[in-house]
C-alpha cells in the first residue's frame, strides 16, 4: 500500500506545491491535494475529511496565504482530532505565532526561491516514514502467515 500524504495548503500557493509534489512522488509518496483529486460537483468537505482519514500524515504548507486560510485551518484542526502526523511546513517570515496548535511541533522552515534544500530533507524524512511503514507490513503479513501455518499444523492433529 502507498504512503499518502494529505497536502493542505492555499491555492495561491500552487507554484510552491507543485515542487513539493515532484519531490514526494519521486519517492513513491502519494500525494493528496484537493483541486487536483476531487471531481466537479462533488462535496468538497467529506472527500476532504475522508482523504485526510485515510492518509499517513498531513503536510501543512503555512505561507502567509496558507496561515490565513480557513480550509488550511480546518484541514488541520481535523488532522489533529484524528491524531495525525502533522508535519508544518513554514516560509521564512511566517508570523509563527499565527501557527496555532501547531506551534508546539517542530516545523520545517523555507525560504521561497531557495527552498529546494528544506523541501528534499522533507521529502527524504517522509520517504524513511514510507519505509518503516513497509518494512512494519511485511512484518506483520509475516507473523500473520506463520500463524495461519501453525493454525492448520495443530487443527490436523485432532
């Protein structure tokens, strides 16, 4: 199964999202972002919340468009009911005390027009979270196999 990753951020920042894209998806992440997934006519906010259920973690993109955007805020605020991995992603300038609930996390900073560095250690720590969650089901699809073996041994010695 592929690691997904929910992108929250505010549409005026599509030239940003974009190069955190190409990074994700050259590592084999799956990148969720809203305008680019949802089909005309359907309802934004439930295929929203159902995207950010079923992702492994939430990156937050916190521009100063995307600190001021009610859906980012949203998305968020969701993301940490639901006990998410929320990643902040924050431009350089960025009043951090417009960061809300996440001013407690460690964030990743940017600097627009020189971000390429923060955006490939994020992608390279978002890639280690996409092993480790391989390798944990491999394990268990192996523990799981030698149950089902053990489980036909014993029930033929009846």
């Amino acid at each position: 199964m592929a690691y997904k990753v929910f992108l929250s951020h505010s549409t005026k920042d599509e030239r940003t999202i974009r190069s955190i894209i190409k990074l994700l998806q050259q590592r084999g992440l799956e990148v969720f972002v809203a305008e680019w997934h949802i089909n005309p006519g359907a309802d934004l906010t439930s295929n929203i919340m159902n995207s950010i259920r079923s992702s492994h973690c939430v990156l937050a993109l916190l521009t100063k468009n995307g600190v001021r955007s009610t859906w980012v805020n949203q998305e968020i605020g969701y993301a940490l009911g639901l006990k998410k991995l929320v990643i902040p992603l924050v431009e350089k300038g960025t009043d951090v005390n417009q960061l809300g609930a996440l001013q407690r996390l460690k964030y990743v900073e940017f600097q627009e027009g020189m971000q390429q560095d923060s955006f490939i250690y994020l992608a390279n720590y978002l890639n280690t979270l996409k092993i480790a969650k391989e390798d944990q089901e491999k394990w268990l699809w192996t523990i799981g196999l030698g149950v089902l073996v053990l489980a036909s041994i014993f029930s033929g010695k009846k």
